[in-house]
C-alpha cells in the first residue's frame, strides 16, 4: 500500500505510518473503518505557514483598503503595520501569542472581525476564493493552493485507500480554509474544524452572517473539544507541527492504537519559508520523550511541494 | 426509487417528495451530489416526543437519584416533579419555552448541566447507553430506539440512495442523540446536530469533560448557524415539526430548489404520545402559505413505527 507515499524517503516516520495503517486495518483486531478517523493541523503541517500565515496576508490586504478608505484607521495598529507591510509587527503577535502574551493577539482579531461583521458566509466565501485564485505566497511566489506539502496529500490519500476519514483541525478561521480545502486536499467543509467568529441568523434575508465577537480560536486545548463536537468520536491518528497541537496530538495519543505525528521543519529551502522552530520548541522536545513521531521535512520528505 | 417509500401513502405529500428528488438528480441541472445536503429535526419528527421528550425521561431519572441521595434537593424543582414523577411540570417548562416564558426551562437546564459537571464524554455515552437498552417509552412502552417513525427511516434511506447526506439538527442534547442514531437512523455521530453542554480539556486525563455551563440551546435561530458552522453549505432539504424549526426551514427554502417539510401530529394512536398541535401552530399556519409541504401523519403515513 506504500505506493501511495512516493514523496517519503524511507525511514523511521514512513515506517511508523505504514506499521500503524497495517496494524489498525489487518487482522481479527483490525480497528472498524468508522473509527479510523485521522485530525491533521493545517498551519505548517498541511501547508507552508511562513513567513506568515496565509490568513494573515489574505487579512493586511482587508485592513490595508480599510487604512485606505478611513485615514483615520492608518494610525492605528494593526490597519498601520498592514499599510506599512510592517510584518515583523505582525508575526511577533503570534509570536508574544506562543509565548503566553496575548495582548497583539487580540488587537489583531478585533480588527479580523471588524472584516466580516454582518457579512453572510456566502459573501465571504466569495471574496475568500478570489484571494486563493489572485494572490500569490510572498516568498515563493506562488498561488496559495499549491503551496500545501505533497508528502502530507500523500499521507492523505493512503490513509483514505484504508479507509480512515480525514479532518483539518486547524487555529486558522474555518471559513477562511473550506474555499481551498476540496481542491488542495480533498477535504469537504464538513471536515474543516477551525477558529470561528460569531455568527447570527438573519430573519430577513435567511442568511447566516458573521456578528461582532470573535467565538473560539481553535488551538491548543480547544482542540479536543472541537474534535469531540464535531466527530464525536477519538480519532486514531493526529499531526501537528506546534507547540498549539499537543493537546490534540496527547488526546489521540491515549488512544491504545494511535500515532501522532510531529512535522519538522529542519530543512532550508532557500525561499523563506523554512527552516524553523520557533513555537514548536516543546512539541519537538516532547517527540523523543512522549511517544510522538517526528516527521523531519529535510530527511524524511523527498520533496516539499509538488513541481 | 419509490419503493423505498414503502409506509408513504399516495397523496400530495409522497408527490411533493419524489418530485423534489427527481428534479434535484435528473437532468443536465443536477444538483452535484456532495451538495445535496438534508436536515431533519429529531424530537417529533424522527421519533415520537410526546408525553415527553425521551431526554426528559433520561434527566428525570438522574434528577430521581440525586435527590435519593441528597433529601435537601427533593425540596427544590425540577428534582420535586422528577421525585413526585409530575411530568405536568416538566412539560410545563417546555410550553412555556415555547410561549417565550424561559424561566422554568433555565431551571430546567441548570439543574440538567449539574448532572455531567466533570463527566467525560464517553463516561456519558456509557450512560446513556445503559438508558436506551433499559428504559421503556412511558406509554408506548416499547425501548426508545423502536419509536422511531419508520416512513421517516424510510425518507432518509430514499434521501440516501439518490446521493443525498443526512443529518440530525435537533434541540436534543447533541452526545444524548449520539449513542442511538446509528443503529435508530443509520446517522453517524459526525452528523449528529444539537445543544450543548460546554466542554473542557482535562490535561490530566487527557479526556474531554462537561463543564459548568450549558453552551447554547440549538433550537429557533440557532439552528441554521449550527448548520454551517458543522455542514458549511445550505441544504437542499429540510424536516421539522415545530415553531422551533422555522428558520431552519426558511434558510433551506432561501435555495431555489429545496424542500421544506412540516410534519402534522393529525393522527390518534390512542397511546398517549398523538395527536398534538401545541408548540406547532405557527409552523402548521405557515405550511399552507410559506411553501413548506404539510406531511399529515394521519393521512400520508400507512404506519408510524415499524411492527
């Protein structure tokens, strides 16, 4: 069955991924195929995350025409970092976010959901798929829809061949990611788990629009918790890459017969997305330590992006 | 494909339903398969409700029990009705909800929320598993996963066969559905749709538990936003049965080519669980005006639940 994992050089984490498919689908104790469900992250371990999440450029273009049609926001943070393409600004509020200051973190989804208060989904939608379609990843200068790693579509598919069904559990806004995820990894909307803003019925238009506060950001141990809403079940098999995704990576751990995957950033490509281990510093400590499986991108992964 | 439809008699109704299919499958115009999306209320319109809802015999027995053990709580609602079996006022609390009056039914909710509070959910599924494979409908007295309406099993295999994905969207306790709508519905517990008790992560166990407060009530405008927050698309076909289900209906009949249906408890089993308007007037008004398709369980319906 290992046709399916062409882009993964032989070694320790292919070997576990095929040791653990064949142990919960063979034999007497095969594992049903409605309990194969298997949770990936999305952020640096579907697709590339650096220099910045794809949210975050998809966001500073929103607040950069908002700075533009109210000057009086461009003297503001983050309308002014997005205006001046002040990244270092920023990434360092995810930065401060990882290392327990919250405080950039809010200022920036105050302002992500002053983007789409009382927009409908549906005009989201829209306006999201147009980005994936124009935009193009800052340093690698391609369409965001093909930067994801062809080793994790892969790993995809062949666990898909046996019957596992796939879920993106990822911090990233959910909406933001269901315009992308069918094409990029054949994964429907009902199977992306992610952020959310609040959302409120329209009793005129039967719309369902976006509200004013921010509901839940969906990392570290708001993880689990989405999973059991949404799945109802304790899924097999998880992957992560941070720091964000170790609850999620031990709530499936507990599970008898489970592995949970660390990816690595270790390899540089030279394009400015890799390497990196910033955020991740205790999840790869705890991969030699607490039974999770460290994916190295640079010895594992015969390539990154399909050509 | 009718003969799936084997407890339907002939008549508008069973007309209405297999038109709707066939248009939505046939043809150049057909609806893509991943879209054809359908939603069914649960309480009263997958399965009987009356003379109370299966969840309220469940929390009145846990409600029993604490009061055995705790006299102080015998003294206080609902733990009095559930200890003096005063369904009246239990019921009550539901009519009022209806009648816009929430008082009693916060009372209700607070003292249900008590009986989970640090219960990990599959402890819970545990449960109220035992409950399904002991209990007895109060006046049908068959065991609750039989009282299921079998041309409604029946409307979700047809829904099936032509492509179509179904799911529960109810005001019942979404993990209080889930141990039963597998072998009840053949519905996954993925695509099982309801209110909430809000969760937390216990790091130590590495469980998913209830917390202290009741997360949201999915019934009224609640349902179309926990339809796209799960689902991410607007159905094509929608099933209620009471004033709660309107907006659910209106947001499915928005899509120019979705089927809206109401059923009408017009039938007299004389087993104390039909015929009953209460808590759906307003539904009942609206189907011969608001295009939603009246399904009257006296006259389109050959049986209610299988022999």
């Amino acid at each position: 069955m290992s046709e399916h994992l062409q882009s993964w050089r032989e070694g320790a984490a292919r070997t576990a991924i095929v040791g653990f498919v064949e142990s919960v689908t063979t034999g007497h104790d095969a594992v049903p195929s409605e309990q194969r469900i298997a949770v990936f992250d999305n952020d640096g371990t579907l697709w590339t995350e650096k220099p910045m999440p794809t949210q975050l450029h998809y966001i500073v273009e929103q607040w950069a025409a908002a700075a533009r049609a109210d000057p009086a926001l461009a003297a503001q943070q983050p309308y002014k970092a997005a205006v001046d393409r002040d990244f270092a600004w920023l990434g360092g509020a995810i930065d401060k976010h990882y290392a327990g200051d919250d405080s950039d973190l809010h200022t920036l989804i105050g302002a992500l959901v002053r983007t789409t208060v009382n927009l409908s989904v549906d005009d989201y939608q829209a306006a999201v798929e147009a980005f994936y379609r124009d935009a193009r990843h800052l340093t690698l200068a391609r369409a965001y829809p093909t930067v994801v790693y062809q080793p994790m579509v892969e790993l995809l598919r062949y666990l898909e061949a046996n019957g596992f069904t796939c879920y993106i559990v990822s911090g990233g806004d959910r909406d933001f990611m269901r315009p992308m995820t069918v094409d990029a990894y054949g994964i429907p909307p009902e199977r992306v788990i992610g952020s959310a803003v609040g959302l409120h019925y329209d009793t005129t238009t039967n719309d369902v629009r976006y509200g004013e506060h921010f509901d839940f950001f969906d990392d570290g141990p708001e993880k689990p918790l989405r999973i059991w809403t949404r799945i109802g079940r304790r899924p097999l098999l998880a992957a992560g890459n941070s720091n964000g995704d170790i609850p999620m990576l031990r709530y499936v751990q507990k599970h008898p017969r489970s592995l949970s995957l660390v990816v690595h950033h270790d390899d540089d490509t030279g394009r400015g997305d890799a390497p990196y281990d910033k955020g991740a510093e205790t999840v790869l400590g705890e991969a030699g330590t607490s039974g999770f499986t460290r994916v190295s991108v640079k010895d594992d992964w015969a390539s990154v992006f399909a050509p």
